[in-house]
C-alpha cells in the first residue's frame, strides 16, 4: 500500500477510534467517574463554567472533517498534509492515554501527557504554516480551523491541568493567594494569545481563548477578582480577535503545491 494512503487510513481511523473512546469514557464512565466530576474536585479558579466543556464537540466535528478531507484521493500527495505526517495519530494517542491516567487518577501522568499533547498540536500547527500562507476555503475549514480551535483549547487545558494537579499535592503556591495565581495564569493566556494574534492572526484560535475566559468568569462570578481579571482578559483577546478579523495582521503567500 501507497505509504500516503496509509497515512490516510490511519488519521481516519485515529479519529474514529479517540472520539470513541472519549465517549464511552464518560458513558460507561470510565473507572466509575467520567471526566467532569473529577475536575469538580479540584478547588482552583482557572477552570471554566460547565458549558464551557462543549467546544468538545466542535473539536470531534473537526476531527472527522479534518480526517474525510485528507482521505480525499485529491489530497493525497497535498504537501502540507503530508508535512503532519503521523503527529495526528500520535496526538489522538495522546488524548486517549491522558483520559486513561485522569479517570483513574495518576494526576501528575496527566500533566505529562497533556504537554506531549500540547507540543504535537504545536507541531503541525507549525507545519500547516496556519496564518502563514492561503489555502482554499475548503482546506482552511477541513484542515487549519479545526487544528486552531484544538490548539486553543488544550493551551487552555494545559493550563488548568498544571493547577489541579497543584491543587492534588495542596502547593501553598509560595504563600501567594490562589486568585492572585490565576489572575497570573490569565496573563500569561493573553500573552500568548499575543503572540498567536500577532505573527498568525488566527481568528479560531483567539475565538477559543476568549470562549474559555469568559467561561472562568461566569463559573467565578462569586469571586471578584478572578471574574473581574476573566473578564478584563475577556475583552483584551477579543480586541485582538476584532483587529485579526478587519486588519490582518500578518500577510499570507500563496501556497505552491509540489506533488511527490
């Protein structure tokens, strides 16, 4: 078998398989408890509303368009799609193996995983050129948005992972309050949002950031100053997600397409 159809067959099959098994993980639930629950557990701020946790589906969606699109035998020798190579599978192998060690409570595994997760995201974002170069619209919906919007989400997630995990070894966070800690946290999320905004102007992932800090506002309504701090972080991406949107901050070349 051609090594590109291969590649082809394995994303799909990743995709399939991860979205699976993230669903019976809550369904059964995995270990007894699905993946919620345990996060209610945690006493920390940088954790947004309930609701919040939807944008999963929209990541499943991508998942399978991302996976259809790139079976198509027209992008079968598509550069940038064969640039990802196996990092796909790799990351949905990721996903998977972080649920596992979270349901069953190997917190500090987790935080290993998800920065595993976070670098391989990193990485064929990086090799997709997104915000760098222009794709046809039907690529940049199938391919570029949807690997945005998962970017986004597990930079914020990695950042909720570490403080649980804090939360599970009671750090006293150097005597410094835990809303102070994350008002620090949402910080460092604009700045990076910054810098996303900045060298990409990328619309789906800053939609992502501002979608989760609102969401740590609401959940903390009760706690001024982290909802205060969400929302204040709230409105700077989104001055940034209006500035990408009416002048983009970073000019794209067209993509040459080479065949192998």
């Amino acid at each position: 078998m051609n090594k590109n159809i291969l590649r082809q067959y394995i994303n799909l099959i990743t995709a399939i398989v991860t979205i699976v098994f993230n669903g019976l993980a809550n369904a059964l639930p995995l270990n007894g408890q699905n993946t919620g629950q345990i996060s209610d557990r945690f006493q920390v701020y940088f954790v947004p509303a309930g609701y919040v946790f939807s944008i999963w589906g929209l990541i499943y969606i991508g998942w399978l368009a991302f996976a259809i699109y790139q079976l198509l035998p027209a992008q079968r020798d598509n550069l940038r799609l064969r640039n990802i190579g196996y990092l796909f599978a790799l990351s949905g192998i990721a996903n998977m193996t972080w649920l596992f060690f979270w349901h069953y409570e190997y917190f500090a595994l987790t935080v290993a995983v998800m920065l595993i997760l976070l670098l391989l995201l990193i990485a064929i974002y990086l090799r997709l050129q997104i915000g760098r170069v222009r794709v046809p619209a039907s690529e940049k919906w199938c391919v570029d948005i949807p690997f945005s919007i998962y970017l986004g989400w597990i930079t914020v997630a990695t950042i909720a992972n570490i403080t649980a995990l804090l939360s599970y070894l009671r750090w006293d966070g150097w005597g410094i309050r835990p809303e102070v800690w994350t008002l620090i946290m949402l910080t460092a999320g604009v700045c990076i949002a910054s810098a996303i905004s900045i060298t990409r102007a990328d619309i789906a992932y800053l939609s992502v950031i501002v979608w989760a800090f609102i969401g740590i506002a609401v959940k903390h309504a009760g706690v001024p100053i982290v909802a205060t701090g969400a929302w204040v972080a709230s409105v700077l991406v989104g001055l940034m997600l209006v500035i990408g949107i009416f002048h983009k901050s970073v000019k794209t070349t067209p993509l040459k397409r080479k065949t192998a």
